[in-house]
C-alpha cells in the first residue's frame, strides 16, 4: 500500500521564523515524513514580520533570478533521504504582507494550489487562514473530495465557524479547552513540533536572562520592571533582548504610568546590564547564551514555542499560566499568575507594574538563576515529553479515519476541480 499523502496549503510560507504557526507546520510535515508519510507544501511568500526573512534572506534575488517561473520547487531531505519534502513557492506576491495581496495575485496562488492538488493527489490537506482566498481553497479541495483539516494555534478564530473543514487541530489541551468552551468547537489537541536539532546548542558561551520578541504583549512591561528591580538588586545578572518583531526601546518610549498617558513610564530612565541582538534563523545561538529565559506573556498563548525550545536546551522558564504555556514549560520551571492590573485588555499592557506586584516574579528569577545548573536535568526530563515524534504519531491517530479515505485515489480525480488541465500541469513533480 502506498504511504498516506499530506499537503500543507497557505499562502504565508512555512519559512516565517517570525510566526509561531509557520514554524509548527514546518516542523510538522518534517516529522510526519519521519513517520513515512508523504508530504508536500504550497505556500508564497508572505511573512508575519520582515524580521521572518532571517531565514531566506536573498529571497528577492532568488525571484529574481527565476523571473517568469510562478513556482520554485525546493526539496528537503532532512527527513531521511527516502523521505523528501516538497516545497512550492508561488512567487507572485510583490509584497510580505498578507493585506497587500491583489485579487489578480490571490488568483494566481488558486490556480497553482489547484494544480499541485491535481498533480500531488493528496489524501489530506492542512492550512490555516479565514480570508477569501484561503476559503477557495477549502472549497477547491472539496471540489476534488479531499478532506481538510483546520490548524488553529492562537486564541483568535472567535465566532468562525469553520464551514469547510472536516476536522479542526490545535497544539495545546488549553487551546481545545478554550474553544470547546467560549465556542462550543471541538478542537483536537496532538502537541507541539519543534526539531531539538534545530534548537538545541551544543556550547553554551554565556548564562544571560533571555527575553524574546519585546512587544507588549509578551510582557515587556513586566520585563522592563524586573530589569530594573535586577539592576538594583542583582547587578550581576544579565539581559538579552532578542528583536523578532518588535523593538525593546519603541516599546519602552510606549510604557506609561498607572493613570497617566502613553510614554511617561520613563523619562531618562537607564537600564543597564542589556544587550539587544536581532532575530536570527539559529535560534541554537540565542539558546547557546541563555541561562533562564522569561515569557511572561499577557495575551493567550496557544503553547509558547520558546518556552519549549530552552527546556530542550536545558534552560528553566520562568513563564505566565496564559494559556498553553504550562504545556510548554512542562515543569521545566514556573508558571506564575500575572498581577491583577494586568487583565486580558490591551491597554493594561502598556502600564509598568509596580515593583510590589513584580516582586514573586524577582524572586523567583533570582531563584532559577542562582540554581540554573540544577534545573538543567529537570528541564531536559521535560523536555522527553515534547517529542516532535510524539506528537507526529498523536496527529496521525487524530487524522486516521481521515487519511484512511484515500481521497487521493478518488474515481475521476484527474478531471475533479473547478479548472481542468488536458495533461498533469506540474510533472516535475512527479518522481
């Protein structure tokens, strides 16, 4: 019997490191291949952040140098060499941003996932994405009978209904839990994906305390606090701000005072023992310099990826309970209650907390830092856990009944879809 077909479809590339769901899906289909599935992606290229180009930084020569061509094929084989990955990259959107797509370029990306569908056959197809393009994707692959299913790794599809999905799939129990209970969805939760070869340092060069993406709502008012509180307190410890999206200084001129406008919080404050370095596709790098990471997020996280990737490398979390986060730190350090004044509201995200309300969170950090060598085995017992493998196999139970179908064999498939092609219209495809 031949291996089960999945394609990944969405017009944001798999190769985003600034977006948590692309780096899912990416590492997704690396460890479905492992488990002998046959997978293939389409995506284009839109990003979440410029800073998500670390990774394929030439991107626009690449296009330039295949001008003409709709789509680059590129070939993984990380997976094993038996195992191949296919990833078509549509070309045609002259920007990063999704909201600058056109109606003539969202046509284009249509007609080429229709023809990879036609070429590729597959049983299964997963992607994400609510706009009217991505709903004519769904309903192409209905069109060609083959079932989708919906990722959702945020707390942001309230009031969608999912119409042309037969399945919806999810990271975290906290994420199922929230949907089956504010939308009434039933959302199958199969775990985090996260390569520990790709995240894992093999040195370590450094013990700072590492914060990443400073935007408020990862809690860079809480942040901002405890460095402060260190500097005081603890002069010997060490920050590291790491610039995935946001800037640490714009969001600083941003933080007010309880009661008081936008930007008062500091006015030639100085923050010392800092350093700020920009995103990086080696994430092992960042990871390779931290001694306890901070994630004390504000809003929803669906799991925290980062959270994860330091327990991987032996690295204690001192997180917030937001959401999925307590999966991802897995006992590889603490979740703590935020304050009070810090509620689900946007606004209350750009008021520095009072050093009172910071104060469980200092002691704790002083905590993790001092005895950071001695959470490195508890950390890595976690990490045994978070296997992308693991999670590999939980998916494939949940998609079972699904991939058991083998819509790709369909009767008539060649001539199913809303646009017929005479011969198959990517052959290089074809092995």
């Amino acid at each position: 019997m031949r291996p089960c077909r999945i394609l990944f479809a969405c017009p944001q590339t798999l190769f985003d490191v600034s977006n948590g769901a692309s780096l899912q899906c990416s590492v997704m289909l690396w460890a479905l291949a492992r488990a002998g599935v046959e997978c293939m992606s389409i995506g284009g290229g839109i990003f979440d952040n410029p800073s998500g180009l670390a990774r394929i930084p030439d991107l626009a020569e690449q296009i330039r140098a295949n001008q003409g061509r709709d789509i680059l094929v590129n070939t993984d084989y990380s997976a094993g060499k038996d195992r191949p990955i296919r990833h078509c990259f549509f070309t045609g959107f002259k920007s990063t941003v999704w909201q600058d797509m056109t109606l003539r370029e969202a046509g284009k990306f249509l007609i080429e996932f229709i023809k990879v569908i036609r070429s590729f056959k597959p049983d299964l197809i997963i992607g994400y994405g609510c706009d009217p393009l991505c709903r004519s994707m769904w309903q192409e692959a209905r069109l060609f009978g083959i079932p989708v299913a919906y990722l959702i790794v945020n707390g942001n599809h309230k009031n969608f209904r999912f119409p042309l999905h037969d399945i919806l799939i999810t990271d975290s129990q906290a994420t199922s839990d929230f949907y089956r209970r504010v939308e009434h969805l039933k959302v199958e939760p199969y775990g985090i994906c996260i390569n520990p070869a790709a995240v894992v340092a093999q040195t370590k060069i450094d013990d700072f305390v590492t914060f990443i993406n400073p935007s408020w709502a990862k809690g860079t008012s809480a942040v901002a606090r405890l460095i402060l509180m260190a500097n005081k307190e603890r002069p010997d410890i060490r920050f590291q701000i790491v610039e995935t999206r946001e800037k640490f200084v714009t969001a600083l001129q941003a933080l007010r005072n309880p009661g008081e406008p936008v930007g008062t919080a500091f006015r030639g404050q100085t923050f010392n023992n800092v350093a700020i370095r920009p995103a990086t596709a080696r994430v092992s790098e960042i990871y390779a310099s931290t001694g306890v990471l901070l994630a004390p997020s504000f809003w929803y996280e669906s799991w925290g990826r980062v959270a994860t990737e330091a327990v991987m490398n032996g690295i204690p979390v001192l997180a917030s309970d937001r959401g999925g986060l307590p999966e991802a730190v897995n006992g590889g350090g603490y979740n703590l209650p935020l304050p009070p004044s810090i509620t689900e509201d946007s606004e209350s995200w750009t008021v520095l907390p009072t050093e009172e309300e910071m104060r469980p969170w200092a002691d704790r950090l002083y905590e993790l830092y001092d005895n950071r060598a001695a959470w490195r085995e508890k950390c890595l017992k976690a990490a045994e856990g978070l296997s992308p493998d693991v999670s590999a196999q939980r998916l494939l139970r949940i998609l079972k009944p699904l991939l058991d179908r083998r819509a790709g064999d369909g009767p008539d498939f060649n001539i199913r879809g809303s646009v017929r092609f005479s011969e198959d219209p990517l052959p290089e495809l074809q092995e």
